[in-house]
C-alpha cells in the first residue's frame, strides 16, 4: 500500500481492540479487521479517517481513496499554477462534487496539471463563465463514467470470501496499475468528438463578418421510459440500475449519423440531428428495441429547434410505444413516415396548442 498524501500520523494510544472498532466481527473477521486498522494508521490515516470509514463500512477503500489523490488544498494548487482558489473550488462545485474549504485536501497531482491548463485557456481569451459552463458538462458524463467504472471494476475484481485487508491491498493495487491507463482512452475518445463536431460546424462569411457564432438549428428527440419512477419504488436499486443501463445500451446501439446521442440520464435518452427524418427513424427503431428487451414503454418526442425542454414536453404528451412530433418535423419528413394527427397539446413555455402528430414507419416500407 502506498502511501501518496502527508503523513499526519495517528495516535499511538489509539486501542483498536475496542469493540467500536470491532463491533459485529467474530473470529478471523476480527483479527483481519485490527491488522487491517494497523495497517492504515502506520499509512498515515488519522483516527478520525479511521472511525469515519468503519461507520460507513468502507474501511477496505481507504487505500483506493488515497491512491487517487486528496493530497492537496486550492490554496496550494494556486500557488503551483496560478489559478485562483476560489476559480478552482467554484469549479469542484459545477463538476458536481462537493464544494471543499480552500484549505481542504482533496486534489491530487494531477489537478494541479488540470489547473494550469485551465489557465492557460483563461489566458488564451475563454471567459470564466464559459470555463464554468465547460466544467458543468464535464461533470455530467464523468460522474456517469466513473460510476460505471466502479461497477464494473468491483465485479471484476471482488472475490466471493475476501478479507477487508485483501480487498483494501488488491484494490489499491489495481488502482495504481489502471488509473493512468484510462487517460490515453479517455483522451482519444475526447479527441475523436472534437474532429467530428469541427467537421459538422460552419463558418461562412456572416460568420466572419459579425464575428458572431453561427445559430444552428437542430432536430431534438426525447426519449423515456414509462413508469420509471413507479418501478424504483418496486424494485432494488441494482434492478433499476440495470433496467437504466439496457436502455443506455439499447440508445447507443440504436443511434447513426448523422444522428448523435448526446446522453443518457436514467429512465431518459437524448438525441441531435441536423435533419429531422434520420432522428424519427430512429426513435422508432428505439421503441422497437426496447418492447423487444422486455423493458417499460418507451415514449419520444422530436422538435426542430433549439430548446431542449420542448421536446421532453412533446414526450410528455406522447402515449406508451410511440414516437410523438411537431408540425415541422413531420412537414420536413412527410413522405418517409406513416403519420396521423394526435391532436393539439398545451405545452409549457409554448404560447398557445401545440399541433402534433405521431410518426410510424412507413406502410410501405413494410411490404
């Protein structure tokens, strides 16, 4: 086990024959236990990490925290790399962790690298606000990878009758092994987005002459599960997860260009496309995948334009196993779907009824 942050010793005094140290093991449980709280105290964790850890019943990660970093505070990062303390905790925030004191330790090494390549686009011009809003859309995919990278890493690598202090040094171990190794796979996939969102952009000449962004206009489809709330009050957390996962996968697999999934959040999927008839294709064959897996109904809605939140209320108003759209998704696609009026809708934030229409794959594409 190695030890990456300060030592802040542990009080030798400390008995950890107590039973608040010991309470509910028996036997060889109890003698794995003490060794193992031995162990951290002579790694430097402090009683107080210590008693924490046991009351959270997660004494065997200890190490793996430590390994990944929690070894230095924002006002030592500021000093290393010149960006502002309360920049990089503001920042800690939006990435959707909890917001530390400045003199809190839990950066690592490689925040302080993070840190000043924040700074180096902050001197290049970016706003801070625009840093923020970066940080916030990091935060949204890398708390999803992350926890599917612990799910997986504890069903590869958890042992049916470990010890707290095997699974404490293997995981350790086998964190220091493969942490680095995800940064090329992370930075590779970052890299492959980025070229395609350049080859999807334009910059024509309103562009260079106003100096302004061009204003794109996209077709958006939403897509959820029906009930998915009601079946979290039915099932165990690992079966809801799964059930969230399959629709994940089932979303992934699904989607084509010029069609992209943006993300997945839960019993919902997201999709963008720069033409509407590519994203109601697929949306159906997203229904259709998803009745043939066995899951709850799955509902979308697809709007042309660039609000989000209309087409999750165009979804909203669409019935189990179908795919609901505006006016002008179906004008734009009239030909290649079968299509039938579903009445008119009171969306929230539309001013007035919504016209919409339900899209099915095309009669005569069934033949």
């Amino acid at each position: 086990m190695v030890a990456n942050g300060p030592d802040i010793g542990q009080d030798e005094t400390v008995d950890f024959d107590d039973d608040q140290w010991l309470a509910g093991l028996d036997g060889s449980e109890r003698e794995q236990r003490r060794k193992l709280l031995r162990l951290l105290a002579d790694d430097g964790f402090s009683e107080q990490e210590l008693r924490v850890a046991v009351a959270e019943n997660r004494l065997a990660l200890l190490p793996v925290d430590r390994t990944l970093g929690g070894t230095h505070s924002a006002r030592e990062i500021e000093q290393r790399s010149g960006l502002p303390a309360d920049v990089l905790v503001r920042m800690r925030r939006r990435v959707g962790l909890t917001e530390p004191r400045v003199d809190e330790r839990v950066f690592s090494e490689t925040d302080i690298e993070a840190a000043r390549s924040t700074k180096m686009f902050l001197d290049a011009g970016f706003s801070e606000d625009a840093i923020i809003e970066i940080t916030a859309v990091l935060g949204e995919g890398m708390s999803r990878l992350a926890a599917t990278i612990t799910a997986s890493f504890l069903q590869t690598f958890l042992r049916k009758g470990d010890s707290e202090e095997e699974v404490a040094l293997r995981f350790a171990q086998l964190a220091e092994q493969l942490t680095p190794a995800a940064e090329p796979i992370l930075v590779s996939a970052f890299n492959a987005h980025l070229r395609d969102a350049v080859r999807r952009g334009m910059l024509g000449r309103r562009e260079l002459a106003t100096g302004e962004p061009p204003e794109q206009q996209l077709c958006i489809c939403f897509a959820d599960l029906v009930g998915f709330t009601r079946l979290g009050s039915e099932l165990a957390v690992g079966e809801v997860g799964s059930v969230a996962g399959r629709l994940g996968r089932l979303a992934a697999d699904t989607v084509r260009p010029p069609v992209r999934l943006v993300k997945t959040i839960g019993d919902a999927a997201m999709f963008v496309s720069p033409e509407p008839a590519p994203i109601v294709a697929v949306a159906l064959e997203l229904v259709d995948a998803v009745a043939a897996e066995d899951l709850p109904s799955l509902r979308a809605g697809d709007y042309f334009g660039n609000t989000v939140n209309v087409a999750s209320r165009v979804t909203g108003a669409a019935r189990p196993d179908s795919v609901l759209c505006t006016a002008e998704v179906r004008d734009a696609c009239a030909e290649q779907f079968d299509w039938s009026f579903a009445g008119r809708h009171r969306l929230k934030g539309v001013a007035g009824p919504t016209p919409l229409y339900r899209a099915r794959k095309s009669s005569a594409g069934r033949r």
